[in-house]
C-alpha cells in the first residue's frame, strides 16, 4: 500500500527525525538522492548543462547540494538565486565545485572564485555584471535540465514574484524539469494549485509522499514521482491518503474455492437503461459479468431488456413495466442503480424502490441526478457507494464544478461526511472517500477513459465485489484500481474495456501467485 501525508505530518515527523540526527545529515541524505535521480535523468552529466532555480527553503539547499554533486562530475551549473534568503553551506558547496550564480535579488549575475579567476586570465567564461530575469531566461531555455527548488512543502497560495515568472519560464525549457520535493505553485496538503506552478517530469520527493503529488491538479504537474528514504518512516503517523498496488488489489478481489456456486460468488442486480439509453445497461451488466459475478440479475423496460438478452444470455433478467419497482426481481447481494435510466418519473419509481432495499446500493449517472433532488433517499441503513464525475457531486453537494475541480481531495472528504456514503469521485484523479478513512487514490486511471459508457462499466464492475462480499470502500477502489488498468492503452471504446477486464484480473491473480 503506498501511504501519502499532509505538510504537517511530514514537518512533524522530520523534526522528530533531525533531533536525533546529526546537523545536515537530512539534507545531506536528500541531495545524494536527488542528484542520483538528476544524473540518471541526464543520462551524460559530464559537459551538461544544468540550472538550479532557488528560493529560500531548505529544498533550495537541497539543489545546491545537489548541483554541487554534478558540478564535481563535470556539468556546468549555474544556480539562479530569487528569494530574500539562500542556504549559504549549499551555496557555499556550488561554489567550490565551481558552479555559477545569478543573484535576481540584486539583478548582478556573478561566477564562483573559480569560474571569474579562470574569465580573468582566459578572457571570458565569467557572468559578471549581467543580470535579471532576462539571463535567467535564457540559462533556462538552454540547460539541459533544469531543478525547481524555488518552493517546497510550506508554500499555500499563489506563487509571488520572481518566482512566478521563474515558474513560467521552466515551460519554456528543452531540457527535462526535475523538482524538489515537490513542484513550485502546488499545494503539498492537496494539490491545489493557485496560479503560475512549474510543471516538472520527475518530481524527487524525499522520507513519504506528499497528498498534493497524487491529487490532481497538482498530480498533474508532478510528472513522475521518485521518493528517496531520507529514514522518516519510524516518526510518520497514520497516512491521510493511500493507494493500491497492484498486490494490494489482488489480494482484496473475491475468488471462488472448491465450495463457491453462482449464489456464494455473488448476486448483482442492475437497475440501468431507458428507452433513450439502451446501451447503458449493456454495458453496466458487462462490467459485473465480465468481473466474475456468479449471477447478474438485470431489471429494465423494453428496450434495454432486448439488448442485454441479445448480448448477455447469461444475465437473468427482469421485464418491468414503465414506474415498476423491483419487487419481484429476486434476491441479490448487492445493487446497480442509475447508468441510462433517466430522471423523470418512472426512474424516480425504480430508484425509490431499489434504494428501500436492504442491501448495499451502487448509486451512478442519472440515480445521482435523482437523489440531488432528494438526498434524503440516501439515507438508508444498508450501505451506499456513490460514483459521481465533478459535475454531479456539483448538483449533490451545491457547489460549483470549477471549484470541485481545484479541490478534489476537499470536496471529496466532504461529500462522504455530509452524505454519510462512500464516494467514487471520478476524474483525473479517482478517488475515494469514507469518513473516518483515508482517502484512497486510483493510480491507474488513463485519459483514454475519458470517452462514454466506460463510467457504466465501472458501475457495473464495482457492483460485482460489492456483490462478492467487499465493502464500499475497498469495492470502489479496487474497481477503480481493475478500471484503470483495463482502460491505460487507446485509443478505445467502452466494450474494450469490458473486454480486457478478465485479462486484468487474471495477471493481477497471476502475479499474487508468483509472489511479485
């Protein structure tokens, strides 16, 4: 399981940490780490060019540091200095490994001892006297790499000048953006991101992850995520967040033994489809057969009843007459409601009676738009999994889509609260809420399933291990764990995602038993 925290369980847990280690030792740690990763992401460190952009912090010491380990192995380093204050061992340790600096807090570029005595009697190589925003443009738009250590975990808020306009011009670089810890204009705590924020390829992040390298938008800027142990792990407390491994997941999916029949394995109804939206229900009983469901009950009128006898004989299905409830439709374990079934009246008829069942209730798509209306149908005292895009936990919770949006992880840990139900927030970044539980964060979602129907499927997958016996929390999240997986190589349609579930779930069983 990969475990995530908040600023402020990381800054408790490194205090814990350095008084118990010798002075620098952290940092030390953290810049052997990060240098590492920056070699390995040069490939060739000998004669590259590498731009450090600093700010006050210690993540700007930690590039110092770093960019000294890479100016000692041949790269030319140049460190653009822009907050009131700079770690002066770190720049110290540049400047020795015969590094170079441009000072933006005094608009005066001016090279190490080394580097100006060598301009002096060479005749040039050094920077002296030139300076500003200007130089740094052009320092950026030719390195190699550049590292972002201009902000780390404490910066809130929108990023204030220089450092906006530093962020900006990392954009503008050819090289690969490595940052610090994590990328300047993101909120570590969320991944909010309040205005200018660099948008790095590596993100080196050091002792745990940080919620707001996870969470989109700030995921979204964080490329990818190296962690380097600087020996946290004893003084952190329990995550706010977590996400999946693919062993995790395996082992959180239903299998079948000696004993199991189509009744043990579990029994998932499906409430789904109109005569507008045929389809949907197609799909939605896909995706819990194509999960290995023992036994797929579906209940619909007319027309999706055609279509999911054609595509499905093996799915036991239930006619209804326009407002029918599902009275006679048998037993089950568990509850599809919503994919395709519309929001008037007759839908309103079939939900109503669905959710005054007494089992656990996957509510999705129109099912949402229904209970907005009246949120009292959820409550109920079997339990309820929500699966909402940001626009209709919008329409649940009366709040703007923009701002669920900028605050997934807010907004999600609120619904689950209010509503009193695990929420499936669906997205860049899935996640998923229960109060009094961490946060869990999908890491395996694709944009390939930002495409229609593929959100019936998940209803219909995560119906299935509810129906098998797993909670709302684990079935949402191990849904979306499968989901993602299943949707990662496009371009695709809804069916190839059906289609590749058995695939998935077998090389995750496979790979349990191999012990990987």
């Amino acid at each position: 399981m990969l475990t995530a925290y908040t600023t402020d369980q990381i800054r408790a847990a490194e205090a814990a940490l350095m008084a118990r280690s010798p002075e620098g030792a952290l940092m030390e740690r953290a810049a052997a780490g990060l240098a590492a990763i920056c070699a390995g992401t040069l490939g060739r460190v000998y004669g590259s060019r590498v731009v450090l952009l600093i700010g006050g912090g210690d993540n700007g010491g930690d590039a110092l540091y770093a960019g000294a380990r890479l100016a000692s192995r041949g790269a030319r380093v140049d460190a653009i200095l822009a907050g009131s204050r700079v770690h002066g061992a770190g720049l110290e340790a540049l400047r020795r490994a015969g590094g170079r600096v441009t000072d933006l807090r005094t608009a005066t570029a001016t090279a190490t001892a080394t580097a100006t005595a060598t301009a002096a009697t060479a005749g040039g190589g050094g920077a002296g006297g030139i300076g500003g925003v200007a130089v740094a443009g052009e320092l950026v738009r030719a390195a190699d790499l550049v590292v972002d250590g201009l902000v780390g975990i404490g910066g809130a808020g929108a990023l204030r000048e220089p450092y906006a306009t530093l962020a900006g011009l990392t954009a503008e670089a050819a090289g690969a953006v490595v940052a610090v810890d994590v990328p300047s204009g993101v909120d570590a705590g969320s991944g909010q991101v309040g205005g200018a924020a660099v948008r790095a390829d590596v993100t080196v992040t050091f002792g745990a992850y940080k919620i707001g390298l996870l969470v989109d938008p700030g995921a979204e800027h964080a490329g990818r995520v190296e962690l380097v142990d600087i020996g946290l792990g004893p003084h952190l407390p329990g995550p706010e967040a977590t996400a999946l491994t693919g062993a995790d997941a395996a082992l959180l999916l239903p299998r079948p033994d000696a004993g199991s029949d189509k009744y043990s394995r579990g029994v998932v109804g499906v409430a789904a489809g109109s005569h507008q939206y045929t389809g949907a229900a197609v799909l939605a009983v896909g995706g819990a057969i194509r999960a290995g469901a023992g036994m797929v009950r579906y209940a619909g009128v007319a027309e999706p009843v055609a279509q999911v006898r054609a595509r499905w004989p093996e799915a036991v299905i239930t006619p209804l007459e326009p407002g029918e409830g599902i009275e006679e439709v048998g037993r089950v374990q568990a509850w599809v409601l919503g994919p395709g079934l519309g929001t008037g009246p007759e839908a309103l008829a079939v939900a109503r009676s669905v959710l005054a069942s007494d089992v656990p209730v996957l509510v999705d798509a129109d099912a949402l738009t229904l209970v907005s209306r009246d949120r009292s149908l959820l409550r109920r005292a079997a339990p309820v999994l929500i699966t909402p895009h940001a626009g209709e936990l919008s329409r649940l919770l009366d709040v703007p889509r923009a701002r669920i949006e900028a605050r997934r992880l807010e907004h999600v840990r609120r619904a689950a609260a209010e509503l009193g139900v695990t929420v499936l927030l669906k997205g860049s970044t899935t996640l998923v809420a229960q109060e009094g539980r961490p946060v869990r964060v999908n890491l395996t979602g694709s944009p390939w399933l930002a495409t229609g129907g593929t959100g019936d499927v998940l209803a219909g997958l995560a119906g299935a291990l509810l129906a098998g016996g797993l909670d709302g929390y684990d079935a949402a999240s191990c849904a979306a764990h499968l989901h993602g997986i299943a949707g990662r190589h496009g371009p695709l349609a809804a069916w190839d995602v059906v289609e590749a579930l058995p695939a998935v779930i077998r090389s995750l069983a496979d790979r349990l038993r191999e012990g990987v």
